[in-house]
C-alpha cells in the first residue's frame, strides 16, 4: 500500500530520513523503516557539474548508503555511476577533464562525432582499475534511463545491467547524445540513444518504481524553466531519428511538455510538503552563480561550477553537519 493515500504529515523529510539511516548505520538490503529514497540526476551535458558537485557533497557527509536507488539521464548517469562507486568527492578534480575530452567538435574535421561516449569512463577505469565492477555492483543500484529506438519510450536499462562491460554500456546509452554522439548503443539484443529524450530529470521513473522519498538533482538553476530546443536542434534531431527511430519523433515532440509538467509538480510538491505524493528536495545551482552551456568545456568554468554544487549540497543538508566548511578550491 502507498504510504501517500492521505496525508504526508506524519512522513518525515528528506533530511530527517536521510539522518537517521546515517546515525544509525543501515545499508539498503537491512533498513529500519519502510521508505524507499531516491536519487535523480538531470541530463544536462557539461551543466552535471552542478550536481556533480552536490553529490561530492553527499559522498563527504557518508550519506551514500543512505539511499535505496540513484537514477541518472545522459551526464547524470555518469554523475551517479560515481557517485554509488563512492568516488564522487574524489573525483571532482578530474570531472572538468573529462568533460573537455569527452567533447570536442574538432573531431568533425576528422569525420567523427563530436563527442566520444566511449571515453566517458574508460577515463576513471585507466585512472582507478576496477571501478567499473564497483560500479556494477554497489549496493545502491543505478538506473540509466535510456530511449529505446524501436519504441521511442523512455526505459530503465538497470535490468539490463550484469557486469562491468554492460554497466559501462548501459551508462553510454543514456549519454548517446542524438546528432551530437553518433549511432544507437546497442544493449540487450535493443538499440538505445539518451535518455533525456523521453524523461529528463528522472522523477517519473523514481517515483513508478515505488520512491517515497526523492532529492531531485537539477541542471538548471534557480528560476529557470523548460525551454523549446533551437529550431537548429529541433530540425537535426528529427533528421537523426528518421534514420534511427522514426517512433522516437513523436517522444522528441513531447519533450517540451513533459518538461514543464515536471517542473509545475516538483515547484507543488516542493511548495507543499502536506500535499499527496513523495517527500522531496529539490536542488538547483544560485541564479547568480557560474552559469555554464550545455557544451561548456573550459575546465576553469566547469571547476567553479562543481565547488559552487558542492557549497549547494552543504547547504541544504546543513542540519546533518556541525560545521560547513567553505568549499575547497
């Protein structure tokens, strides 16, 4: 039965939750209470740095295994790759890098795409050996969301997940940018591209899977809104799923929409916390601060931008710290 049949004012926050599983030390398989908490991460492209940052944060104050399940969208899969592998934190140094070499448009000279999924974690694996099979078998499971090309439906590929190699495919799938990333991932005998065509931010699917409990990780700062793609986009990623999945066109169609559905029910249930439905906190980056494009590779730009994540993620778990400290940098 859901816990949400009524009222939520008996159903502690986010924080609350999040506390008492710190203090008291339990792990996903052996909880003492009957939520389920979720993480989701916004596709966004270069823009993750943000909660790249907050969830560097998280790492840092043990929260990880206080969560039951992490669910990602394109760059926000690899965010969560990292972070339920518990190398977010440590991984900030190296974050700017990678985004820089994972997009590089001086490939179209060359005849390749501009940006190499490839390279997205092969980096930490040539950094860090075996991060992969941490990856793949962490106690909190990740959920790359990810676009099937047959259908053009949005999918949670986490079945689909068996080790290293399909782990670090799966993650690929939910990035493969359309136009921008080249041809379909194929995985599971399916051919998959990103997951934000279908669902962008990941609440959908955390809350079908029975989520009690979501932190809900933006790309997008303070007041800003689902946008209509340029017509540029528009034209190129129509053009793409032509090719590659005439189903998916109608998904792109109604991506718009489904974006500013989104938002009015993340702004209600935030404005509300007695109204019906999952607890949740959502974090965005300041208005004010480092605003960066979806393509952004200057590693300076991209650094300020995972520290000023990072100050966020501090913030708004202020009342599980004594102290926060003012960001390294």
């Amino acid at each position: 039965m859901s816990l949400y049949t009524g009222t939520t004012a008996t159903v502690p926050n986010v924080v609350d939750v999040l506390r008492r599983r710190r203090d008291a030390g339990t792990r996903p398989a052996r909880r003492q209470d009957p939520y389920r908490v979720a993480i989701t991460i916004e596709g966004g492209g270069s823009r993750v740095a943000y909660p790249m940052g907050i969830l560097a944060a998280f790492d840092e104050l043990n929260l990880s295994l206080a969560f039951d399940a992490v669910y990602g969208v394109s760059a926000g899969a690899v965010a969560g790759a990292l972070f339920v592998s518990g190398s977010a934190s440590e991984s900030l140094p190296q974050w700017p890098g990678l985004m820089g070499g994972v997009c590089d448009f001086r490939r179209l000279a060359r005849g390749r795409t501009p940006i190499n999924t490839e390279l997205i974690l092969d980096s930490f694996e040539r950094a860090r050996p075996g991060i992969l099979e941490q990856m793949a078998s962490s106690e909190v499971p990740l959920h790359p969301l990810a676009t099937c090309t047959r259908t053009g439906q949005g999918v949670d590929l986490h079945p689909y997940i068996k080790d290293a190699d399909t782990f670090g495919r799966a993650v690929r799938a939910s990035a493969t940018i359309p136009v921008l990333a080249g041809r379909p991932i194929e995985l599971g005998g399916r051919h998959w591209v990103d997951g934000g065509v279908a669902e962008n931010v990941g609440f959908r699917t955390a809350v079908a899977d029975g989520a009690t409990h979501v932190v809900v990780l933006r790309c997008r700062h303070v007041g800003e809104t689902t946008k209509q793609p340029h017509w540029l986009e528009h034209a190129s990623v129509r053009r793409y799923f032509k090719r590659h999945s005439p189903p998916a066109i109608a998904t792109w169609h109604a991506r718009y929409q489904r974006g500013l559905e989104d938002d009015a029910t993340l702004e209600r249930l935030t404005a509300d916390p007695s109204a019906v439905g999952p607890r949740v906190l959502e974090l965005r980056a300041p208005a004010d601060e480092y605003r960066i494009t979806r393509l952004e590779r200057d590693p300076e730009l991209l650094r300020r931008a995972m520290y000023v994540g990072r100050a966020t993620g501090y913030q708004a778990l202020a009342g599980l710290v004594d102290h926060i400290e003012e960001p390294h940098r």
